[in-house]
C-alpha cells in the first residue's frame, strides 16, 4: 500500500515505507501484539461497566426492544417508530434473542459484541495507510470514546453503525483492486448491503459510490462492469430506504426538529458552523452515559484546555485531508467522512437526518480519527524532514525543525493529557450508572407488580405527556408480553392482555371513557403515571387522572413511586366501595 506524503519535497523511491520504515498493510509480530493489547482493553472496559449489560432498559431502549419483539408485526406499526431502524439490525436482534432469551443482556449482546470488532476493524484499516503504533493509537483511543463506548453498552445501534461505515470503506478498496468480474459484482453488492444493516451507510455508500464512478471514469477500466456494479450497491441500498426506512421517518423526526437546517440564509450559517464546531473537540472527549443526544462531553475541560485540545483536533484533521487527497486509497477515508458530512447536511435541510455530533452521526468517528493519525504523521514528516535520496534515512534535521518537533511535543503531550483527563471523568461518571437507578426504569418492576397482583381481566393506562403517547405504551407492553427475565413467581403470573392496555397524554374523560366502556366490569385498573424530564412528577396530572378514574367508579388503594420513572396507582371498585365513594360514573 502507498503511504500518504506530507510535501513534495520528499522524493518517493519507496513509497510503501511506513512512518516506522517499514511496510503498513502486513501484519507483524507487532500487529500481534497490538491486536491482543486491542482485545484486552476493549474486555477490560467492558468488564468494568459489565452491570450496564443487565440493567433495566433505558427509556427509548425499552422501545427498541418492544419493536424487535414484534417480529413481522413490526411491519404494521413501523410509522410510529421513535427512531427509524435497519431491517439487517432487526435481524440481527431477533437472532440474539432467539439465542439467548428476551431479557436486557440477550438483546444488549451484539450491541457488546459489536465493540471489540470495531475497535479491531479500525485498527486494520488504520494499517492500510499507518504503521503499528499510530493505528494502535487511533483504534485505542476511539475504545475509550465516550460515545462509543456508551452506546456499545445500550440496546442501541449507534456504535455498531461504526463497524458497517469501517466495513463500507474497507470493501471499497476491495473493490478498486478487483478485476474477476463475478468477485467485483460481489463485492459490489455486499457494499450495498451494508446499508440494509445499517441505517446510516448510505450516505458512506453514496460518497464512496461517487468517488468509484470519478476513478473508473478517470482509469478507462472496465467501465461498464463497474458501473453496473455501482448501479447494483446503490439499488441495494436504495430499495431498503424506500421500503423499509422511509415509512418510519414519519413520526421520528419530531426528535431532531432543532438539529434540522433551517432554509433561511441567515439561519443556515451559524447552524452549519454550530454543526461543525459540535465536533471539536467533542469527538475526543465523548459523552457519558449515552443519555445526552448533543455533543456536551461529560466533564467540562478548563478554558485553555479545551481551546488547546480543538485546535490539536483541527490541526490534525486538515493535515489528515490533505495527506490523504494525495493518495489514491486515501481518498477512500477522506470522501467517505467528508461525504458523509455533506450528505447529512443536506438529509437535514428537508428534515431527513440531524446534522452535528449527536448519537446518531457517530459512526463516522472511526473515519475521522484515522484521518487524524494520517495528519500526525504527515505532521511528523513534514517537521523531521526530507528523505536522503535512497530513502532509507533523513537528511540532517534542522535547528528550526528539531525546534519545532520539540514544541508539538509538548504541545500533544498537552492535548493527549487534556483528552485523558475528560476521557477518565466521562468513564467514571458512566461506571456510576451501574448503580443508579434508570431512567423510566422502573416500568420493569411496575409490570412485575401487576403481573403478581393482577389478573387477565384487569386494564392498564399509561400517561406521559410526551409526544407521542403511543411510544410509551411499548416499553409496558414489552416487560409483560415478552420479557423471560422474570423469576417466579412473577414469571408465572398473568399478563394484562395488549388489548387491556392504553396510553394517553392525560387521563380525561374524553381520552379513557370509551376504553373503560369496551371493558365493562374490569377489576382493577394498573396506571402508570411517567415523570416529566428530568424526573418532575406532575402531581396535577396525577390528580386529574385520580379525579377522571374516580368518576368511573375507581379508587385507589395502592401507590408506589419508581426513581426516576414515575408512580404506578392500582385503582380498584373496591377501593371505592371503601372509601365511601360512588362506584359508577
């Protein structure tokens, strides 16, 4: 493989030489190591935050779990989705939880697994342009990503998007060495599968599609076939938008409405350079808990630091894109993350797709830190020196380079510490989550209490006044149809049937009255009330949904509140009877 050049004032009479002198792209006794020390870490992080693998669902990962849980169903109820999901990804799940049950780990599993191998995937294709200890570098730093990690440990596909947009740039310089035309067609339309199990490839698919046909064109090689083959991956990719993605756009896109371009001029600007900025330097220092969907890292670095680590980031990445526009397989790397950037602008100016650093963009950071490593040892290069004309060793350094060697030293050294520091603080804060509660977390013990104390006869409301009222019904519905988590004797308790089961903005009248006539006569009524965000309970909902359920002849006779969740009122004709109140509306 060709090393990316720093200047033109090096002469090239061997240009695979990596920045350690020798040859990247063959895997050595180093590559061993390097490897091995890569597993080891990512199983200690892992090990570390291993509770996060069986805690209760996080808030929208109890709809995910809902929604894979459905199976083909899902195909009826897909445009109410809260985020839209890859069929690949659904697939993937439901193996998971055909192997290893529907509980928290069995469906968290591939999300865990998928870590390693992105970690090990960036280092491979770091390799094709750095040598051992620079990939070492990028692949180790983006294992302790903040935002990587975190949502490798949810029941969310974000970091594993990492791997497919990895994959995706890997098979395209697959493709740019084949010729066997059967192999090329191949490889083709595994390109375009890749967006099938990943939602957010086709904007890496499309920029690296574009920059195939710009080669081909260019190269007079095999034109035809190869443009067929373009043709193949993009019709891959786009029959799983149209088919499958795009009905379930509908409803999510009440998430993202603030990180959607605006079309006014003097709105669009400071969005794209907010956008923009949102990277630097929170690409580095991540976000703990996997909670926040903005780029606010978890631990805010001092002024100087901050602005010293962004300008390390910024420095890197323009030196990495113009090291890699010189070589033809940089420019692999390059226009799939700048492409991609592009492209979910533009996704974001007809509402499609957020643009900035959120949990959903950061399956472009693999990208972005190896073009960072190509910018440091294009830096390096650039600072030791030119070449002697064999190209075995350097000329003599000057005072000004060894001067200025010696200032980016210390100037990385700086940054590596300030990056260290927010990398650690935003580790630390997420180890913390193992032990606390989780938000809307509670619903799982909510369900295991009416589950123990209900019967099939029994009905069930659930209140959020959040948008859209039937997402929240999912996570309920989830814990007491599916869920093989339970141990007796909830597990051998009854289910309150799905059509038992309702989910209003507010309890009013207007909103339950025809559902409690359809069920006639039912016992008890489970209503779970969610807390606004953060963790607000809304006592004069609560009292309206009291007062509204009394008129119908409820009362309650049970309340349990669940941390950051909300309250699960049991109300019974009984209770009413008790009470002294009327027992019909």
């Amino acid at each position: 493989m060709r090393i990316l050049h720093a200047g033109a004032s090096r002469p090239a009479p061997k240009p695979t030489a990596g920045p350690d002198g020798r040859r990247p792209g063959r895997f050595r006794v180093g590559d061993l190591l390097a490897v091995a020390g890569l597993v080891v870490g990512a199983g200690l992080v892992e090990l570390y935050l291993r509770n996060l693998l069986t805690r209760p669902f996080y808030y929208d990962e109890a709809w995910r779990a809902y929604n894979i849980a459905l199976g083909r169903g899902y195909l009826a109820q897909m445009h109410n989705t809260p985020h839209p999901l890859a069929l690949g990804w659904l697939v993937i799940e439901n193996a998971s939880r055909f192997l290893l049950g529907d509980t928290e780990a069995g469906l968290r599993a591939p999300m865990f697994l998928a870590f390693p191998l992105l970690v090990l995937a960036t280092y491979w294709l770091a390799r094709r342009w750095l040598g051992v200890g620079v990939s070492f570098c990028v692949a180790g730093l983006l294992l302790v990503n903040g935002w990587i990690v975190n949502y490798a440990l949810q029941l969310k596909s974000y970091s594993y998007e990492a791997l497919l947009a990895v994959a995706a740039v890997a098979l395209y310089l697959l493709v740019r060495r084949t010729q066997h035309p059967a192999r090329l067609l191949g490889l083709y339309a595994t390109l375009g599968l890749t967006c099938v199990f990943s939602l957010p490839n086709l904007f890496v698919v499309v920029s690296l599609l574009a920059l195939d046909l710009v080669e081909t064109l260019r190269a007079r090689e095999r034109v035809a076939l190869r443009i067929g083959g373009e043709a193949l991956a993009g019709a891959i990719a786009l029959a799983h938008y149209v088919l499958f993605v795009r009905p379930q756009t509908g409803a999510a896109t009440e998430h993202f409405a603030s990180d959607f371009a605006p079309h006014r001029l003097s709105g669009f600007v400071p969005f794209v350079i907010k956008g923009a900025q949102s990277y630097i330097p929170g690409m580095i220092t991540g976000v703990a808990g996997g909670a926040k969907s903005v780029a606010t890292p978890a631990y805010a670095l001092p002024p100087l630091a901050h602005h010293l680590l962004a300008a390390v980031v910024v420095l890197l990445l323009a030196a990495g894109a113009v090291a890699a526009a010189r070589d033809a397989t940089g420019r692999a790397v390059l226009v799939a993350a700048g492409g991609t950037l592009l492209l979910e602008l533009l996704a974001s100016t007809v509402q499609r797709w957020p643009f900035g650093l959120l949990r959903t963009n950061i399956f472009v950071l693999p990208l972005l830190y190896i073009l960072g490593g190509i910018g440091a040892v294009a830096l390096a290069r650039m600072l030791r020196g030119p070449l002697r004309a064999d190209g075995d060793r350097y000329l003599p350094a000057t005072w000004w380079r060894m001067a200025g060697l010696g200032l980016a030293a210390v100037v990385l050294v700086a940054a590596g510490t300030a990056a260290g520091v927010a990398t650690g603080k935003a580790l630390a804060e997420t180890s913390t989550l193992q032990s606390r509660p989780v938000w809307f977390g509670g619903t799982k013990a909510a369900v295991a209490y009416a589950r123990l104390k209900g019967t099939p006869s029994d009905l069930a409301i659930i209140r959020s006044d959040r948008s859209l009222p039937v997402w929240y019904i999912g996570p309920w519905l989830y814990y007491m149809k599916w869920y093989q988590g339970y141990r007796a004797p909830v597990a051998a308790g009854p289910r309150i049937p799905a059509g038992n089961t309702i989910s209003v903005p507010y309890v009013t009248p207007g909103a339950v009255s025809r559902f409690l006539a359809a069920h006639p006569g039912a016992p008890a009524i489970f209503l779970l009330e969610y807390v606004l965000f953060p963790d607000r309970f809304p006592a004069s909902a609560h009292q309206q949904s009291l007062t509204t359920l009394r008129r119908f002849g409820y009362c309650p006779t049970h309340e349990i509140a669940y941390p950051v969740t909300g309250q699960l009122t049991v109300l019974t004709r009984a209770g009413c009877t008790a009470h002294g109140a009327p027992t019909g509306g």
